[in-house]
C-alpha cells in the first residue's frame, strides 16, 4: 500500500487526532507540514486542495478527505481492524457522544483562529482571550468527565476508540494553555493510559518533524 499523505500542523489537535487514528491503524503515512502560524493554509497552493483553509487533509492517491472525523471514518473503512468506532450499541452512541462533543463542541470555540481573531480585530485582552478559553473547556470537560468511568484505561471498552482519539488532543491544547485539569481525575487516567501506547505518544506534537518548540 501506498503511503498516504497526510497535509497537518504539529500542534493541530485536529491533525493530531488523526495522526492517533493512523497508528492505531497500522497504516503507513508521509507528514507534510503545513505552518498555520504563518498562514501557508491560506495560500493559493493550499486552498488548490482544501478550499476551507483548515487542516488536515489527507490525501490517498487521487481522494482527498478533510475534517478529521471525515478522515479517520475513511480510514475507518480503509482499514476496518481495529475499529474505532463500535459497530453498534450503547458503546458506539458513547464513542460518538465524546467525539462529538469534543470536535463540535470545545475545539471549535478554543482553536487558533479563533483566539487570534479574539485578540485582533475583537481587541480582546490575552487575560479575556484566557477566560474565554478556560469558559469552554471547562463546559466540556464537565459533561465528559460525568460520562466516563472511575475504572479502565480508555473513554469507552478495553481498546482506544474514536473518543480517546480525540481526548487526548483536547487534553494537550488545556495543558499548553496553563488550565488546571486537577477537578477530572477520570479524564487525565485516561489520558496518562493512552499516552502509554506507542500510537499515542509517537502522534504527539513534539514528535513531529515540523515541531517547533514554544
């Protein structure tokens, strides 16, 4: 199989979700870097292949998917085993209620966009920037923390799923901006477990080649 290539910024947590979602997989992947700190997505070669400006894209030969969630349900299917996703129950309904809340709702609000039109043409403040920030995640954070269990390594089952796909991320982007995540004992287990496996930790930020530190 050819490698896919996949278009990210290091410290894109929608990348990084789908960074997890590759190793989980097993499936073999080319990084290119796309720098959104100095608008390369924005760009006309860029927008040529994702007219939203966002990252990633992934592409696999001549498909091009975008949104993360889009892109590991194709991956999804690319490579079916180990799923996910559930296939069906009370824990397929859980997997996608975390990812959901997750993607749709805290990561939007809190994402690099965002803030910087908060501080640019809003003229926010960095301490209203801030407050804004911790408003969102600690909405999220607290209806998460009421849906996971005191006891296993992962948000849902015995195996990573979807939800840690995104979990994990979402924890790191909290961390980065100083948030004191000491009130969800369950959501940093599941988050030190995960960090463990080796599609967790090599999909980290630091680990990528177009890191830069600060």
């Amino acid at each position: 199989m050819a490698a896919l290539k996949l278009h990210g910024f290091f410290n894109s947590s929608a990348s990084y979700r789908v960074r997890i979602a590759l190793g989980l997989k097993g499936l073999p992947w080319e990084h290119v870097g796309v720098n959104i700190r100095t608008g390369v997505q924005n760009g006309a070669g860029y927008k040529a292949l994702n007219p939203a400006g966002l990252v990633p894209t992934l592409e696999d030969g001549s498909a091009r998917i975008t949104q993360s969630l889009a892109i590991i349900d194709y991956l999804e299917r690319l490579q079916p085993a180990p799923r996910l996703v559930p296939e069906g129950g009370t824990e397929r309904n859980r997997v996608l209620e975390i990812a959901s809340l997750i993607a749709c709702d805290i990561h939007p609000l809190n994402n690099l966009r965002v803030l910087k039109t908060l501080t640019g043409s809003l003229g926010v403040s960095d301490a209203q920037k801030n407050d804004w920030y911790l408003n969102w995640i600690t909405q999220g954070f607290d209806a998460l923390e009421a849906w996971l269990s005191d006891e296993g390594d992962f948000c849902v089952g015995d195996a990573p799923t979807l939800a840690d796909c995104c979990l994990v991320p979402q924890v790191a982007n909290a961390q980065r901006m100083k948030v004191d995540l000491s009130a969800y004992p369950r959501i940093l287990r599941i988050n030190d477990q995960c960090l463990r496996l080796a599609a967790f930790a090599d999909a980290a930020p630091n680990r990528q080649p177009d890191f830069v530190a600060g």
